[in-house]
C-alpha cells in the first residue's frame, strides 16, 4: 500500500525564479535546486513541491491546501511580503480560509491546523 507523498507537481514558467519566491515569500527550504528538479517544502514538511518548469502554464486552484497556526495572521504576514491574495481570510463550512496564489497563478489554500 502507498503510505506517503514525497512531492506534488506544480506547473512553473521560470524554475529558479520560482524557487525564490517559495524561498524568500513563503518561507519555504530548497530540498533541492538541481536543474529541472527544483523540490521546496514548508520547514517540517515531509512533502515537497516540484516546481516543474514548463512552457504554458495552467493557473488556477491546485487543490493544495497549507496548515498553519492562524489564518489571519499568516495572511497578514504573507501579504506584508507582497503575496496576492485570491481569496481574503473568510469564515466558510465552519472554518477560516484564506487563498493565495504564486506568480504563475497557481493558487493555494490556507487552512488552520487539524486538531
């Protein structure tokens, strides 16, 4: 049986410029930035994006959802970085939710952590 993920495809036009923002907006270590294979992840994350360098890109809601602490504040400290918002922190289905998307469009939701 499969019993983790090891990294998640994310569809980039520039790999290197990528990994900069993941670096220095989101706070995200390079698990890798050998050519092609460019593999970011949250600090404690087992999980990686591959930033896949590619010619077209497809923006739009990955599906990808980040845990953190606090919405609100992870929002306002992202969008002090320049991150651009798609979707303000709002209360929906019973939870705080907030989206944001990288410069390719690709968007992402943040999520409070799981008790």
């Amino acid at each position: 049986m499969i019993s983790d993920m090891y990294s998640i495809a994310v569809v980039v036009s520039d790999g290197k410029k990528a990994l900069e923002w993941y670096r220095d907006k989101l706070g995200f270590k390079v698990v890798n930035g050998e050519g092609h294979w460019i593999l970011v992840a949250p600090k404690d994350s087992g999980t990686a994006i591959h930033l896949c360098e590619a010619d077209q890109t497809e923006p739009g809601n990955t599906g990808i959802r980040f845990s953190v602490d606090d919405v609100d504040a992870t929002f306002n400290e992202l969008s002090a970085k320049g991150v651009e918002f798609v979707h303000e922190p709002e209360e929906k289905y019973g939870t705080r939710r907030a989206m944001f998307k990288d410069p390719d469009g690709n968007e992402f939701w943040l999520f409070p952590q799981q008790a």
